[in-house]
C-alpha cells in the first residue's frame, strides 16, 4: 500500500482527476490523506467529495471552510465571513445537486465531515492537520479551532528553516508535519511545495490560482494539476 497526502482542492474537481490520473493512485489498495478544505472556491465541491469517497482507505482531516460547510448542512447558516470566501460557489453546487438527486444524495458527504478528524498521527510519527498547532504543547491538548486555523506553526518552520546552519531548529512532536490551509503560490512563484524544517506544505493555491498537489508520503514524489483557472475559466473562484 502506497500512502498519498492531497492538498486543498477548494471545489478544482477536474484538478483532482489529473493528479490521480497522474500519479496511478490505487483507489482500492492505497491510503489517501486530504488534509481538508474541499469546499468553496470552485464550481465542483459535490464531484469532489464523491470521488474522495470512492477510496477504501481514506483519511479525511477537517478544513475551515469544511467547517464552515458542515454548519451549514447542520443549521442552514450562512455567515458573510464563509459566502465572500468562495462559499456561494459551494451552496450553489449543493443547491444544484438537491434539485437534480434530491436531499438524501448530500448524506455521504455530510456524514464524511461529521465524522473527519482534526488531525491524523501514524505508526511512523507524521503528523497531518490542516492549520496547525502550538509546537510548545501536545497536540492532543488543543482547541479545534486553532487546529484548523492556524498559521503560527508554518511561519515558524519556515524561521526556523533559515537558521538550520546555527542549530536544529524542528517540530520536536513528530517526525514530519503536513499541512494545508495556508498557501505558499503568493511567494513560490514555482508553485511546488514547500519543505520547511521538518514540515511540509501542501497548498500550492489551487483555491485561487494556483495548482493541487498530491505528494508520494514515503518517496516525496509529487503531482501536480494545470493551473485550476484553465479548469474553471467563466468563474472567479476567490480571485
């Protein structure tokens, strides 16, 4: 079994099938680890999660906007801070989707969101959380929220990463830390991903403009999709 780790694919549907396609991922034998944020941004938040549910061994880490989804499957709200952040596009597609399969046909992904985890920990010590976390403490000591939304842990690797010459500066918890949340294409103009310390950063911007990444967990091998606005072209995703 090969084990993958996805970024945030923000609703880029057809960005998540040219990595697939790409990397060969076994939807039967191999792990998946999405580190979250599938919704909001793009047109195609339902085929995203469908096709996320087809893998046996699936991983499912909780995002902010999945939080700000799941809210909205649970009490119908919609706060200005989720809708002027590429949530209409999601209430849209959901909208869509009731009308064409009816109600029952949102179930799985509610249930797949009601059940994700905050963070995953493995056998071999790697971390996966969306946002991050206060390296002082134990992860499992920590709020939810700041698990999802925080930005503190990737400025500190990548503080850290500046010094390695002067002392050996990581994430002392874990062996590796993979994260999302917070995307690197506004300074790597390379749009690969970043590796900072011992934590890696997977958001290469495919919520705006950018591209998805799938990255090998054992190999660092990676994947990436096409710019997602040659995906999307007649939409504005959070741009």
């Amino acid at each position: 079994m090969r084990r993958f780790v996805l970024g945030d694919p923000h609703g880029a549907y057809r960005a998540i099938l040219q990595v697939f396609e790409k990397s060969c991922i076994a939807y039967k034998k191999d792990q998946l680890i999405c580190l979250g944020d599938v919704a909001d941004s793009w047109s195609e938040v339902p085929e995203c999660f469908d096709e996320l549910l087809k893998f046996k061994n699936l991983v499912y880490i909780l995002g902010n906007h999945d939080a700000w989804l799941l809210d909205y499957f649970n009490t119908g709200e919609r706060p200005h801070i989720w809708t002027s952040q590429g949530g209409l596009a999601t209430i849209a597609a959901y909208d869509k989707r009731i009308k064409e399969r009816g109600n029952k046909s949102i179930v799985p992904h509610k249930k797949l969101l009601s059940n994700a985890k905050y963070y995953h920990i493995t056998e071999d010590n790697k971390c996966f959380v969306h946002g991050g976390f206060n390296w002082k403490r134990p992860i499992a000591t920590q709020d939810d929220y700041d698990l999802t939304w925080d930005r503190n842990l990737f400025a500190a690797a990548t503080y850290w990463e500046e010094r390695q010459k002067e002392q050996n500066l990581k994430i002392k918890e874990f062996d590796e830390v993979f994260i999302g949340h917070t995307t690197t294409s506004w300074f790597r103009p390379d749009l690969t991903p970043v590796h900072a310390s011992n934590l890696w950063n997977l958001d290469q911007g495919a919520g705006w403009e950018g591209k998805l990444t799938l990255m090998d967990i054992d190999s660092k091998e990676f994947w990436q999709s096409d710019m997602v606005t040659t995906f999307y072209p007649g939409e504005h995703g959070r741009r």
